[in-house]
C-alpha cells in the first residue's frame, strides 16, 4: 500500500491541531489536476484516490486507516492531499482535482446552497453529546455572563464567521431567551482568543481543545456552555463527501470509499491511543498534547437527524436560503 501523504504541514501549529468546523481562506494544498485525475484508475490492482483532508487532528484517522491496511483491503490506493480550510476543498472536489475530501458538513450544504452538486458520502467525527464536550465558550469570571442569552450585545469571538461556531452560539442564544440578532461576532486565530479576552478586548471566546482545557485551567475565566452540545447534542464536525459527477460516474469506488471509512472510523474510535499515537509525525505534534488531546468522536455512519437540524438552523439564522433535503445528498 502506497502511502504518500502529500503537503501535510511540516510547520502547522497547534491552532490547527484543534481546528474543526473551519470554512475560510483560499485554496491551498490541492491536489493537481493531473494527479486527481487519476481517480479511479487502476494501479497495481488497487484503485487510486485523491482524498482532501484538513491539517486537524482528526484527519489522523485517514493515516490510521491507510497505515492498518483498511483502504487496501477495499481496494484503494489513497493519497491525502491538504487544504489549510474546508471551504477551499469544494471547489476542488466539485471540479475534480479531489476525488474525495473530509471537512464541515455546514460548509458541504452552503456550497449545495449555491449550486455546487456535491453529495455525503460518510459521517467522520462528531461533538460530544454529553459530558465535557470538544469545544465550548468562555468568559471572564467577573463579566456578568451567565448564559448565552447574556451576550446578546456583546462580542465573541470564532475562528471564521458563518460556520458552525457563530451558528451554534446563535442558537444556544435563542434557547437561553436572548435575542441571537443581537449578537456580534469577531473573527480571530483561536491561540490569539485567550490573551484578547484576558485584555476585555473580547467579552467571549469560542474555543476548541487544547484551547478550551488551558483557558479554563486560569480560574479569572469560567465556561459559559458548550454551543455545539446545547443547539444539537452530537452534532457532526466533518464528513466525508464527493461532488455529484464523480458519484454518478464512478458509484463502486464511491461504495468501495464509504465501506473502508466506515470499517476506518470504527477502528480507530475502538483504538484512539493508538490513532493519537500516529500524530507527533502526522501533524508535527509534542507527543504529550497529542496522548492528552481529547478527540471528538469518530463514526462513519451519516448522522442524518443531526444533520438535518443543522441544516434547518442555518435555513433559520440564514446562513442558508433553504434546508436541503440531507437524504438526497447522501450516497445511499
């Protein structure tokens, strides 16, 4: 089995160590249109794919799956490529210079928004729908902030606006009874957040681990809730997704990616320590954040409840024009 891992971010901080539910920047780290091309092509009996994958620690999956010979057993010769964001790889995918890629589900229904054909292949990770979840919004001890509903006319800051941070928070506003119109967003690098609130130059933070975990060591910080949790217990961070042409046209590698995520997915929730095992080289990681991180969950199964509220919610706080229908986006 081949396994070339192409453009993985020698230098990649810990922000993206943690960074999930991103749609922002410009392409970069795209597999080239010759090489993508090859999708579906045979080599060495095995069929060559070209999968998008963000520089996260989640993505580690994709290396764990490749490594335990997963991939092969289905028949694939996989080739991670990297973006610096989810929303670059939908061009790509849509166009073809990736056959595959695993990013933000919110992302997938904004470019379906806009007329991208793209189509759900396999869940990938999910929040935590109970207990200490994977991200979370905090604030000074001394703010006076209590619930979500009391930031209505503050600010808070995510690391993108009109993704799943601003939404969630948004939501968890409406369920507390505040007014989530009224809420202002910044967006800043997560490893800026702490330093900018501990200066009261941001009422509120949106942070994921390791992020979250070191601003609530500093007792002067208190957590807010975790939005993910409050507006949609479980709710999907990425999936895995093509583009509508390479469904129709190549559906057994399609069938043959969506088996070997699925057995992928399973396998390395069942063995977490040893998929984090696989991060100090993966993403240039010290092996002490990386035994200690606390990962989402991985399931390759479609989360299609959650993912229909999310589409509702971004319909409703619109970010969407409409809810798409989510089982018509799926690979069935």
């Amino acid at each position: 089995m081949k396994k070339r891992l192409s453009t993985i971010l020698a230098g990649a901080s810990i922000a993206a160590l943690a960074l999930t539910g991103c749609g922002q920047g410009s392409p970069s780290g795209t597999a080239s249109t010759d090489t993508a091309a090859a999708g579906g092509s045979e080599s060495g009996g095995l069929t060559k794919v070209v999968v998008g994958v963000l520089p996260i620690a989640p993505s580690v999956a994709m290396k764990y799956g490749i490594d335990e010979g997963i991939f092969e057993k289905h028949g694939l010769d996989v080739e991670l490529t990297t973006s610096s964001a989810g929303a670059a790889m939908l061009p790509a995918v849509s166009t073809g210079d990736l056959n595959f890629a695993v990013g933000n589900p919110l992302s997938v229904l904004t470019a379906v928004d806009k007329g991208l054909q793209m189509k759900i292949v396999s869940g990938y990770s999910n929040s935590k729908a109970t207990g200490d979840d994977i991200n979370g919004v905090v604030a000074r001890a001394d703010s006076g902030i209590k619930t979500f509903a009391d930031l209505s006319g503050k600010t808070t800051s995510v690391n993108a606006l009109k993704t799943q941070g601003d939404l969630t928070i948004m939501e968890s506003a409406a369920i507390d009874g505040g007014d989530p119109s009224a809420l202002k967003f910044s967006e800043m690098p997560f490893p800026d957040m702490e330093a900018q609130l501990e200066r009261k130059n941001m009422d509120a933070v949106w942070l994921p681990e390791p992020f979250l975990s070191k601003a609530l060591a500093n007792p002067e910080n208190k957590l807010i809730g975790y939005p993910n949790q409050k507006a949609i217990p479980g709710l999907p961070t990425m999936v895995s997704f093509t583009s509508g042409k390479f469904a129709e046209e190549k559906p057994e590698v399609v069938a043959d990616f969506k088996a070997a995520m699925t057995e992928t997915l399973a396998a390395a929730e069942a063995d977490q320590a040893g998929a984090k095992a696989l991060l100090p080289a993966f993403m240039k990681m010290d092996a002490k954040v990386a035994e200690n991180l606390k990962m989402e969950t991985w399931d390759g199964a479609v989360p299609a409840e959650q993912l229909t509220k999310l589409a509702e919610l971004a319909a409703k706080h619109t970010f969407l024009s409409k809810a798409p229908d989510i089982a018509a986006l799926t690979v069935k």
